[in-house]
C-alpha cells in the first residue's frame, strides 16, 4: 500500500454522490420489496459462465428468482410486479471490494484538502474559504499537503492563526506521516518549549530558535497524541469519517467489501467498538454493505495462537445478517516505494540494498499455520517480489503440511517475479491488487518506479495485473483507501484503470507496462464473482443467478461498449443489496 494525493477532475463531481445515499447514518432503514422486481430493457451481464446474458430477471424478496428472456421473466414475476426499467443501461452483480479500510481509512481524510495545491498562497486561500464556510464552533480539519507544497519545506502554525484565530485546526499531510497544526491546537495540547520530542530527529515537533514548536509535525509519535487529544482518532472520529466511505459505497455500486484492518489503536482489538457500531446498524437495517472484517498483526512479536484465538472469538462474537469477521489480515512487509519491502535484485539507486520484510519467514509461517489450523483465511499484505516469494514460499510449506482448501490472499503484488505469477495459480492463492496504482498514479509512479527499478525490471515485475489473470490465478480488486483519496474508491475508476493502465481523466497518459491491460470482462470478474470467492460468499453473491441474493448494480451506459477512457463517467443509476435498494438515482 502506498499513500497518494491527486486532483483528478471526477473530484468535484464525486462530492455530491453522498447526498444521494440512504443507509447508514441516514434516518431511513433498508427494505425489501413486497411485490416481486422485474428488470428489463437493457442488457443484464450475469457473470454465469452457463448464462452470460439475459434480457430480463426477477426479484422475489431478497432473492433472484429468474434469469432468462423478457417474455418468461414476465410470467414468472406476474402483474403485481414492480418493473426497474434499465432504459438502455446495464445490470451486473454489485461490486466486491476485495481490500478496502472502508471502516475508518477516511480518518486521516477530513476536512478541508489543500491535495495537488502548489505554494502557500493556494493552500492559505483554500483553506481560509473552507473555514468561512464551517460551523463557528469546534476542531476544523484538514489534509493532503506534502513537505514539498512549500517553497520553505514545512508550514507555520502562525499562517493558520490568522485565518482561525483561537480555534484548533490540524491538517495531516497526503501521507498522513506529517502534520500541521496552529497555536490554538499546540496550546490545547499543552505543548511548550519544554515538551520533549517523542523521538528526537526522527518523529518531532520543528522548533524555531527558543525551542517553541513552529506547528509541524513529524511522524506519528508526535502527531498522533495531538489527534487524540483533540478528539480526531479514535472509535468517534472513525464513525465520522465513514459518512465519506462507507455511506457513499452504494452509490458507487459497491455491495460488499473486504475491511482489511480497522487501525484505530496499537493492537487489532482497538477495533471491537467499530465492529460493534457496525452490527448495530446491520441490525437496524441500516448497514448498505456485506461487510467480512478482520483480526490483525503488524508485529512478529504478537503470539500466532492468540492471533487464532481472538480470530475464532470475534468470529462468534461480531457477526450479524451482514457482517462476518473471518480472515487474519499482516502486514508481511511495508512498501517498496518507501524501501520497506524485500527486493529479489537491489534497488537501481543504492546498488547494495535489497530492502526487508517486517516479519521473519518462520514468524508468517507461525501465524499461517494457526489461522488455517482454526478454520479462518489469511490476506497478507505483500509489496515487493522478494516479499511475494517468500510468502508464496510459506503457504507452499504449510499447504504441503496441511492441505489445501484455504483461500489465502497475498494483497498488493506491486512487484512480482515472473516464475512467481504462475505459481498463485499453482497453489490456489489469491491475488489482490489496486488497478489505479498500475498507472502513472499522482504523475509520479512512473518516475518513482524508474528510478528505483529501472525500465527493464519495470516491465518484467512491475504490477504484473494482466499476467496474473493470464496465469490462471483468482486476481481480486480492492481500492484501498488510504492509498487512495476518498474519490478514488469507486469500482469504475478502479475498472478503467486496470483495462487503460491510464489515470482516468487523463487520456493523453502513457499506460503503465501497457501489456498489463485487461479485458473489461475480466476486471468486472476481479469485482465480481472473484471477490465473493475470496469472501467465501460465492454460493450466495457474485454473480446473477437462480436462488442467489439480490445484490446487483445498474450502470446508464453498458460497460462493454463505452471507450476505455470515459468508464469512469458512467452513472451508477442503482445499486441493490439484498434484494434492498441502496441507492437510487433514477430519474
Ligand atoms: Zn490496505
């Protein structure tokens, strides 16, 4: 995962999708229809290889209960039916995320963003029109600077005061490993000249010539206790920020999703109110989404059978019609743009570096070994290629030991060896990955990327998308919020990233390794039918069929024929889960 800031031209469109939403933390509960639903006229894409299109199919509470012509669907969904017309569109079955942090990766996303804006001049004034605007009471919020946005390298808490006054703001950085704060927020904190650093000349406050801190932060030991303090981290502010994430999924078509770790304390049972909120609004008939949640390490030191343990507890503790929590999320490694993950070959720049994984190979192995030995999958965040190796090199021992039958994800595959493409296939592992990151993301991949690996590597390994799905493999897709902005969430933009390897909205791009590109059909079955495999879902969800849930989605426009480059402008006219609208934009 990496962390991006961008200003794409969908932004300002995607701002109002919110408003359309009903569901969570809105008044209005979710319901099945009475009458059986006819859906017609249009085309409907079904994801069953034995049925890949239809005219028509019926709704009978929350199952479909045909799918075939026009002429039988009416028969079977009699006079009393209530017919959704798709006037020209398309139906497709709801879109699974398959590695998403839905559930509070916005936290670090509030307020007003100050992304893409160059100098102090277009921050200030952003941020001063932002503020006018805000209610006159309480903490103001911010995000997506980076150091280099000023010509100085670092902001000053005194630019803020003159626009807040005695308020407290701060504003995290796009990678959210920065903070600016003003004085309101350093003296509410209690923060002075004598406020040692929590980690000198690595995580810090800056300080001008007395010792005074200048209002910015670095690294999370010196930001995060001002976000706690401050009331900005933590069960509260994670609720919040799903109104920028959670509440606006179904009008981006998405039906369920992969809640790949909820990081809102030190250890993975900080989560429990989150997942208890949650189950909450699932049984008020207020949750828009499935949603399978996890339990999670970050560190070798945590103790494998207590990680099963807890698994197995919350899996019998947190679940509700909706929810289900059933798969141990690592972190195997951090992330190759940062150095942080195990290369095969060194780095072009620093020709005696290969980088390292964050857990030993016998410490995942540990970890794997008693999840699959309790009955649960894991979904192992993996970076480079040698990180990949080794992790494929660990469920190939444990599935040697103990058999196959899980459905372990390795998550990310920024880069992956060419020998080790074919062996997820080989192995029944499946690949995860976030097609917008396989372009020239934030303008810059494509010069970060050469820089570190040189243009041969990057063609061999570098976000090797299409051949994994030539290889065979189960290859699933996830958006991954925060390494990606809150707008850059939705499947389409996802869709037409990994079948343009372009930014959408920009398509006078170079693709990115443009052999990588993949069918439209196939990207619909990274969302589809491949994420409920990797959800254990599939007998229920995934793909249009007789006796399954009514989940589904209707795009205005078929997919199949709009050039690449505008899929992402296709309106997401309807979006159903559980034989419940989520979202309904018809006119
Ligand atoms: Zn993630």
């Amino acid at each position: 995962m990496s962390f991006g800031f961008s200003s794409y031209p969908w932004r300002l469109a995607s701002a109002f999708l919110g408003l359309l939403v009903t569901g969570i933390l809105g008044n209005s509960t979710l319901q099945a229809s009475s009458a059986p639903i006819l859906i017609r006229g249009g085309s409907i894409f079904t994801m069953n290889s034995k049925q890949p299109w239809a005219q028509a199919l019926v709704i009978r509470g929350n199952r479909i209960e045909m799918v075939g012509s026009e002429a039988e669907a009416r028969i079977a969904a009699g006079s009393q039916a209530e017919e959704i017309d798709l006037k020209g569109g398309i139906c497709l079955p709801g879109f699974i995320d398959g590695h998403n942090h839905l559930a509070m990766g916005a936290i670090t996303k509030r307020g007003v963003s100050v992304a893409g804006l160059e100098g102090k001049a277009a921050i200030l004034s952003k941020i001063r029109t932002w503020v006018a605007q805000q209610p006159k009471e309480g903490l103001l919020l911010g995000y997506g600077w980076m150091p280099d946005s000023f010509k100085s390298g670092s902001p000053r808490r005194e630019w803020l005061d003159e626009i807040t006054g005695d308020r407290p703001m701060l504003i995290l950085s796009a990678d959210a490993h920065d903070m600016w704060f003003n004085t309101a927020a350093m003296k509410a904190c209690g923060l002075t000249d004598q406020t040692p650093d929590p980690e000198p000349g690595k995580q810090y406050y800056r300080r001008d010539d007395q010792g005074w801190p200048t209002g910015h932060a670095i690294e999370g030991a010196a930001s995060l206790p001002m976000l706690v303090r401050l009331g900005a981290f933590g069960p509260e502010a994670a609720r919040e920020s799903q109104k920028l994430t959670l509440a606006r999924a179904p009008a981006q078509g998405i039906t369920s999703y992969f809640e790949a770790g909820v990081l809102i304390g030190e250890t993975s049972d900080a989560a429990a109110p989150v997942y208890e909120q949650l189950i909450e609004d699932d049984r008020a008939g207020k949750l828009p989404v499935r949603i399978v949640g996890t339990v999670w390490t970050r560190s070798p030191d945590d103790d494998p059978k207590k990680i099963a343990a807890r698994l197995k507890e919350w899996n019998r503790k947190y679940a509700s019609e909706h929810l289900k929590i059933s798969v141990c999320k690592m972190w195997s490694d951090g992330t190759l743009m940062s150095r942080g993950a195990l290369l095969l070959d060194p780095f072009c720049d620093e020709p005696h570096v290969r980088g390292k994984m964050t857990f030993p190979p016998e410490k995942i192995e540990a970890v794997v070994d008693a999840v699959q030995q309790a009955g649960f999958d894991m979904h192992i965040h993996t970076d480079a290629d040698g990180s990949v190796r080794t992790v494929l090199d660990v469920l190939e021992k444990v599935r040697q030991r103990r058999g196959g039958g899980f459905r372990h994800t390795i998550a990310h595959n920024s880069l992956v060896h060419p020998e080790d493409v074919a062996r997820f296939a080989a192995l029944g592992v499946i690949a995860n990955v976030t097609p917008l990151w396989g372009t020239d993301y934030n303008g810059s991949y494509r010069t970060i990327y050469t820089k570190l690996l040189g243009a041969a590597r990057m063609e061999e390994r570098l976000f090797p998308y299409g051949d994994l799905v030539r290889s065979g493999a189960v290859v699933t897709y996830g958006a991954d919020i925060p390494g990606v902005d809150v707008d850059e969430i939705p499947p389409l933009i996802q869709i037409e990233a990994a079948v343009t390897r372009k930014r959408p909205g920009y398509p006078k791009d170079l693709p990115l390794v443009a052999r990588q590109r993949v069918s439209v059909e196939d990207a619909l079955r990274a969302y589809t039918v491949h994420g409920a495999y990797q959800l254990r879902m599939e007998k229920e969800v995934g793909s249009l069929e007789k006796g399954k849930k009514a989940d589904l989605v209707v795009l205005g426009r078929n997919i199949f024929e709009e050039s690449p480059e505008t899929i992402h402008t296709i309106p997401v006219v309807l979006t159903m889960m559980d034989g419940r609208l989520t979202h309904d934009a018809r006119p």
